[in-house]
C-alpha cells in the first residue's frame, strides 16, 4: 500500500446519500464512494422530511472504508478528515442519542430512529411567522425574514408538541456539527452552522431576548446554552481542529486511526463554495492567473443539486433583503458570507419532467434509443426548431412564461407562500410539449438567478462571475443559459460532482496543518481546486432581447401573485 503522499477525506452528506473522497494536496481524488441515505416522508402531510443520524452514520462508515479499499491508501497516510452537511435539525440526548422528531406519541422518545428534521421540511411555517414577528436583531442577519427552513422555527415546533420533560434533555445541532461532535466526542459548534442556521448572531452570540420572545427561554440555560452550543467560546472557523480528533469508537467505525485530526464542519453549500471558488479556468487554451483572496469577493457560487445555493464573500458585511446574512467567520476568519438560493431546481426539473403526460413515451422513447431523457428532450427541441424555422429555444418558447417557486421562494423575496406558474398553455399533451415545458424550466430557472445576483449587487456586491457545482453543472444548456441571462461568465469544476465533498476534504487539510490565517486557507483552496472550464456569455443580439423581455415580466408575474393573493385574502376576510 502506498504511504508517500499525505491524504484528506472529505464526507458529504447531502440530501439523499453520504459520499466519501480521499484526496491528495494537489486536489486530485483518489477514490470515493457513495451510499443512499433514507428519508422519510408523511403521506398525510407533505411538508415533512426526516431522517435519521444512525442511518447517515452507517452509510458514512460504509463510505469511508470502501474508498480507502478502493484507492489502496493505508489509514495512516490519511492525515485530516472534514465534513459538509445538509443544514437540517438534528436532535440528540446529552449521551448523543437520537431523540425521535416525528408528531405523535412517541416524539421526544430516547433511541427513535428519526431524529433529523431535514432541511426541506416546511412544518414550521406557524413558527417562522412568529419569529418574524419580533422585529428582532437576529433577523437583521437573514435577509429580514427567517425562513422556516432553519434551525429555531423547528426547534420551537418541537417544543410545542414535545413533553417539557423531553424537550430539556434534547442537544440540538445543525446536520455538520452533529458529525464532528459523533467523531470527537466534542460539543465545540462551527461559526458557519450556528451563525448561518441557529440565529447566533456575528460579534454578539446568542440573543437572550430574542428567546425568550419567541419562547424558547429555557435554552438559555443561565447563559451555558448546553442545549444550543456554541456558549463561551465553544464555536470555531471552518476547519479548526476539534477536540484531539477521531475517538477509539469513531476510528474504528471509520477504519481510520484513533486521534486523526477533525475539522470544523461546514453546510454543504459553504463546502461548495469553498470547492469551486479558488479555481482557475481555462479560455481560449490558456490558463488564468492563480486568484488572490480578494478576487473572491467577485465569484459566486452556486451550489445546484435538489435546490440551489448562492454564495459570495465579502470583506465588510453586506446587507441584502432576501437573502441570508451576512454572517461573519462562516468560512474565512474576519470575512462575511451572503447566502441566496431556490429552494427547488433539480428536484423542479425532474418535477416536471416526471409529472408531464408524456413522461411515459419519453422513458420509453429514451430506452429505444439508448439515451438519456435529456437528451431525447434536447433533439426533439431541435427538430422543433428546425420545423418553426427560429434560431434559438428561447424563440421557440417566447410566448410561454414560466414562474418557478414551487416550493416557495427563498431568494430574493423570503417568502414560503409564493407559488409557481405556466403562462400560455395549449390543448397538447405531447412530448414536444414536455420539451418546451423543460427548457421553459431551466431558462426560469436562470433568469431567478439574475434577480438574486441583481438584488445583490444593488445592495452592494460586486459580482462578475459564476461558478457552478452539483450536478445540474452536467447540464450545458443550462450552464448557457445562466451566462446569457444573467450576463456573466460560468465557470465548471474540473469535476462537477465533487466540488462540494472536495470542499470537506479541504478543511481537514486545514485542521491537519492548523490553519488559523485566511490568506493561508484560500491558498490551500487554490492549491487543491484543478482548473476548470468557462463558459461565456454568447446570446445573439435577437435572444438577449427575448432573454431581457421575459426577465421583465418574470418580475411582473412576482408583483401579480402578491396582488392576487392579497385581493383574495382581502375577499376572504370580508
């Protein structure tokens, strides 16, 4: 087995899998390996998504153990390990237990095996509404509106329908820092989940008036916050080594060895960011410059997988309405973080794929011809093109006007009510009418982007630059349209896939070497992302008009819904 080169894993545990990646210094992968991870849902309730940290566990050890078998690295050449998460609640005894979150009976029972309230799950919208009530400093750092996905609305909807006796004997931890406390057997909390997701506010910490507003006095627990972490100086920057690293337990479960340094964890997205950011790109055959630190504050990542998040750095804090932060020492020490997103954009795409009446003649058609739905999709939108005589899919589809938000709309409006639309349907159930459908799709999909990068650079941002991760980055079309409609280049990753799980290993590089100096953490961020491809803006001078004119009345159709449901909730009440 080969020993000479130092190695780091990083584990991402996303939405619907745990992935882990060994990597050398330079960046490239050894090996990975990924495992599915369950999610429960409630078929009379559709806001609910659970899962369970025993589950999650499992599948990470299986990971980690079939990539060192893969890549023939022994354990002791791994010298860092880090995590990336998901942002969702996971609960625990003070023993490290998990403590069911399902309504019902047994909530708050010791040992139940769902005790992770995923971050998609919207059962918390009554909560939220209170929370945004209060007019709080807190909400000064998200946007001015809490989205019911974070932390503290499920928190104290588990209160409400938790016994108290129960409900005090509860850790709660946002998905990151549940994996580093499982390693070390350390509670120390991360700047980015605490700050980011659980309301700890940058400079000032926990807001004891703001908990005991909303309801949540007991957390408060004579300023110790043992419930909450992060109390007194238990929270570190990304990648700060934790506690003296892996347990005996921990270790062995993982097939690495006792005492291997730990890194502060980080959300998934951030670990995006921190995977894409630092990349040099090629153009025209020639390689760009290696970026300094400062040229961060210019790229924003959006990390796109089942929803998309949208990440720049900043040296002083930005505030932007709608979208979350800033949020100080989220990733780099001194530098703040905005954080935008859309709550569903691969999971929107599928959506409407898998619900179309054609559905069954595209898998069909897709299997006939050895190719994947997309691609049948992607010929039938030029065979349509060729018989409408226009240049351009945005020609094709200029009539029809597509409003995204499903699921509701995180950025730049935080609002969980907003609802999508489809403007200019006809009597047709065809597969040329799922085509349209589909690029109608992608292309709301990337005028949404534009609003939030618009939104934040009219606040104050100075934003230039695209740099996509996650699997929608395979998509080029989409990749095409997210330069021609918000006018700025894309770069892709040399590996679309990895960036974000890529990001993980880095921090446990920086834990390995005791990184404190974010000149130093950018550097290895440069040093271990592999150059990737850019993308230029490329619209004819007929699709920016068109691109332009449905940005507009992307907007108006915004402006219509709040109307609408304004003269029907005014109906309502009369």
């Amino acid at each position: 087995m080969s020993t000479e080169k130092n190695y780091y894993i990083g584990v991402d545990i996303g939405t619907g899998s745990a992935r882990a990646c060994l990597v050398d210094a330079s960046g490239r992968i050894a090996a990975s390996d990924t495992q599915d991870t369950k999610t429960w849902r409630d078929d009379n309730d559709h806001r609910i998504f659970e899962q369970s940290t025993t589950d999650i566990w499992s599948k990470i050890c299986i990971a980690v153990k079939n990539t060192l078998q893969k890549s023939g690295v022994d354990k002791s050449a791994v010298k860092g390990l880090g995590f990336d998460a998901t942002c969702s609640l996971a609960v625990a005894d003070f023993e490290g237990n998990p403590v069911s979150v399902t309504k019902g009976k047994d909530i708050g029972s010791v040992g139940g095996e769902r005790n992770i309230i995923l971050w998609a799950d919207h059962r918390a919208e009554k909560e939220a509404e209170l929370i945004n009530s209060t007019d709080s400093i807190v909400l000064k750092y998200v946007g001015g509106t809490m989205s019911l996905e974070m932390e503290v609305p499920k928190i104290l909807w588990l209160k409400k329908h938790m016994d108290a006796a129960n409900f005090s004997q509860c850790q709660f931890f946002d998905l990151p820092d549940y994996f580093t406390y499982k390693c070390t057997g350390d509670n120390t909390r991360s700047f980015c989940s605490t700050t980011c997701k659980c309301s700890f506010v940058p400079d000032k910490g926990w807001q004891e008036d703001f908990f005991t507003r909303i309801g949540l006095a007991e957390l408060i627990d004579g300023s110790e916050w043992r419930q909450m972490g992060a109390a007194k100086g238990r929270v570190k920057p990304a990648g700060t080594p934790i506690g003296h690293g892996l347990t005996g337990e921990a270790a062995e479960d993982l097939g690495l060895l006792k005492g291997t340094p730990v890194g502060s964890g980080l959300i998934d997205a951030y670990a995006g960011w921190m995977g894409t950011v630092g990349a040099r790109y090629t153009e025209n055959g020639c390689l760009s410059v290696a970026p300094g630190l400062d040229e961060s504050r210019h790229r924003l990542a959006a990390v796109a997988g089942t929803s998309t998040c949208h990440l720049v750095q900043s040296k002083e804090g930005v505030f932007v309405n709608g979208v979350w932060g800033p949020y100080r020492d989220a990733a780099f020490p001194g530098w703040w973080m905005n954080e935008g997103g859309q709550s569903s954009t691969g999971q929107l795409i599928d959506f409407v794929i898998t619900t179309h009446a054609a559905y069954p003649e595209l898998q069909e058609r897709a299997k006939q011809e050895q190719k994947n739905i997309h691609q049948v999709l992607l010929e039938v939108l030029k065979k349509l093109c060729q018989e409408k005589q226009v240049e351009s899919f945005t020609e094709l589809t200029k009539d029809i006007h597509f409003y995204p938000d499903y699921h509701g709309n995180r950025s730049p409006i935080a609002d969980p009510r907003m609802r999508g639309a489809i403007i200019g349907l006809e009597l047709d159930a065809s597969i040329a009418d799922l085509s349209k459908r589909y690029y109608l799709t992608l292309e709301a999909i990337a005028l949404q982007t534009r609003h939030i990068i618009e939104s934040m650079n009219t606040a104050g941002h100075e934003i230039n630059s695209l740099y996509l991760s996650g699997g929608q980055a395979r998509n080029a079309i989409l990749m095409q349209l997210f330069a021609d409609a918000c006018r700025v280049p894309v770069v892709l990753p040399a590996s679309y896939s990895e960036a974000v799980v890529l990001g993980a290993a880095m921090l446990g590089r920086i834990a390995a070497e005791k990184v404190t100096a974010s000149e130093q953490m950018w550097n290895i961020m440069v040093e271990m992302t592999l150059p990737g491809t850019l993308v230029a803006p490329a619209p004819s001078p007929k699709v920016q008009k068109l691109l332009d004119a449905k940005y507009k009345i992307f907007r108006e159709i915004i402006e219509i819904q709040k109307r609408w449901r304004r003269q029907v909730e005014e109906a309502v009440l009369q």
